[in-house]
C-alpha cells in the first residue's frame, strides 16, 4: 500500500487500480504523449478544453486505452472511475460527454475524424454515441503508439 501511494505522488500508478475500478489511476499522473496526442484531437474536432467533457472525455479515453474491457459496461464501470476522478456523479459524467461531442457536431468539425481515419466514418451531421466516440479514440491511439499498454503512463 505504501509503495502504490509513493507511486501516486510521483505521478504513477499502479495498473491495478483500473482492474479494481478505483478510478484513483488518474489523479496525481504526470500529462505524456497520449494525453497531448488526445488534446490535439479534441480540439481537431471541435471539443474546446473550457468543456467539463473535454477533460472527462480524455481521461475516459486514457482509461479505455488501458483496458478496452470498460467498454463492455460504460456506464457501469467507465462513468464511476472517471467521476471519481473529478469528484463527481456518473450520470454528469456521461451528459458532459454527450454535450462534447454535440459540440462537435454542431460546429461541424466532426468531419476532421474522417480525415484522422483517412476514411468516412461520420457524415457531416452525423452524431456518434459517447461509446463510439471513446472507443474510436482509443483504438486509433493503441493503433499510433502500438500495444504496449504500459506506455501510456
């Protein structure tokens, strides 16, 4: 226990913490390349960082990255450890994240997924569920830094 909290304080985490769904895996991390890499695409498509879900959407991301069995229960699983994170409920967590991307539709910069992609995934007005649009980030993310999933932190 001592080891994991002395882990924490310099910016590091046990991976363990995911697994057990304490959602403390994310509080005293140091920002690395997957989180500039998530903020640069956030912004890409329109997700400004004054947002409470940009910030949820990133962390959420980060969480799938580790373990895409989260997506499996998000709401069950995903939408506490990410409140948790911010000291808040899972059902804010899921309406900030709805709103996100609805931004994102809305100011028509969705389409900037589709060029990431190099592919049309999303139609111009076409709005993606918070799932799809987690799970879309995160795998493109595992596919750019490959599978070592330790990496990431």
């Amino acid at each position: 226990m001592i080891m994991q909290n002395e882990r924490r304080c310099e910016g590091q985490f046990s991976h363990t913490d995911f697994r057990q769904g304490t959602g403390n895996a994310l509080k005293n991390r140091k920002p690395n390349e997957a989180d500039e890499k998530i903020s640069r695409i956030l912004i890409k498509v329109g997700i400004v960082p004054n947002v409470k879900g940009y910030r949820y959407l990133r962390d959420a991301v980060l969480i799938a990255m580790d373990n895409m069995d989260v997506m499996n229960s998000i709401t069950k699983r995903l939408y506490p450890m990410v409140a948790e994170n911010f000291d808040t409920s899972s059902s804010r967590v899921e309406r900030a994240i709805r709103h996100a991307i609805e931004i994102a539709t809305n100011s028509g910069k969705m389409e900037n997924i589709n060029a990431l992609f190099g592919m049309k995934i999303y139609a111009k007005n076409e709005r993606p569920t918070n799932s799809e649009f987690i799970a879309l980030l995160a795998d493109r993310l595992i596919m750019d830094f490959g599978f070592e999933r330790s990496y990431f932190y």
